[in-house]
C-alpha cells in the first residue's frame, strides 16, 4: 500500500531484506574508545586535579580577606565610637582591642566584638599560612587616621598597606 507524502515502511515476506539492512548508519563508541578515554580521564584526576585543589592557597586567601576586613572594621569603629581602636598583629595571630578606662587614654585590653557573634575579633593563622607585619600594633583614632603609618601587613605573598593620615587599607 503506498500513501503520497508517507513512506513506505512494509518488508516483503521472506528473508530477502534482513532487519539489519535499516540500521547501517551505525553512530556509537567502540569499547576500545571508551576505555582508552576512561584511562585519561584517570591519570587527570591522579596527575591534574589535586594541582587545581590546593587548601593552602585556598586558606590563605581567606586569612588575607579576614586581616583586611579587620583592619577597615577596627577604622570604621573608630570614627563610629569616638573611641580608639588598636589592631595588634603578634605571632601569626590578629586581634582588635579597645581602651578599657577611657576612649583616649589606657591600656588596650578591652576585645573588640565581631559584629557576627559575641567572640571576639581575633583570629589566628591556619595551618601553613604566614602573617607579618612591619609594625605589631596599628592605632585608630576618632577621626580614623593609622599611627603609625605606611604598615604593611603581608599574608604568604599578599599584603596590604594601611595609610597613616586618612586610616585607608589600601589593598586589592
């Protein structure tokens, strides 16, 4: 039976034409290409991908991020309180503190809070991370200026500079 515009998908009887003549265009992967890819995809994994993973940059990018946020944090709470903020940079570690008498005068003992929780804002070092400073203890006033100025404070190869007469934390 033959329809115009509808093919004609009827098979004569018997074995003349067998099923596999309507599947010649055969368009898949032989299992030699398959394994063989298989094993790349192994020896990246093994040889590659643990390049791409390393924690230790992967942490000291966040301790840099954490100092420096510090740093502008300890500013801003400066010119906010009125009172004297100091960030202390001693033995990998970091900490705010404020003055615990007075806003002008005393020792700095108080712990400045982090404005997430009520822990201090401090932090140490991880593991394989460096942190230095030309200068362990960086003073902001009411009006937000650094004393000293000119700090630099470096985590592994990143630092940071903190600008003495405006208080800016010039870093990228």
């Amino acid at each position: 039976m033959f329809c115009y515009g509808m093919p004609d998908f009827t098979l004569p009887v018997g074995n003349r034409f067998p099923m596999t003549h309507l599947f010649t265009d055969n368009r898949a992967f032989t299992l030699v290409e398959l394994v063989v890819t298989m094993v790349l995809i192994g020896i990246l994994a093994a040889v590659a991908l643990p390049r791409f993973f390393d924690a230790t940059a992967f942490h000291s990018r966040g301790f840099y991020d954490e100092v420096i946020q510090a740093a502008r944090y300890g500013q801003k709470l400066a010119v906010a309180s009125g009172c004297d903020v100091e960030l202390s940079i001693a033995g990998g570690s970091f900490a705010l503190h404020q003055r615990a008498a007075s806003c002008t005068s005393g020792a700095f003992t108080r712990d400045v809070l982090h404005p997430s929780g009520s822990d201090a804002f401090a932090a140490a070092a991880p593991s394989g991370v460096s942190l230095s400073a030309t200068k362990v203890s960086i003073v902001f006033d009411s009006l937000g200026r650094a004393t000293p100025g000119g700090v630099t404070v470096s985590v592994d190869a990143r630092s940071f500079t903190i600008v003495g007469e405006s208080g800016y934390v010039d870093g990228l």
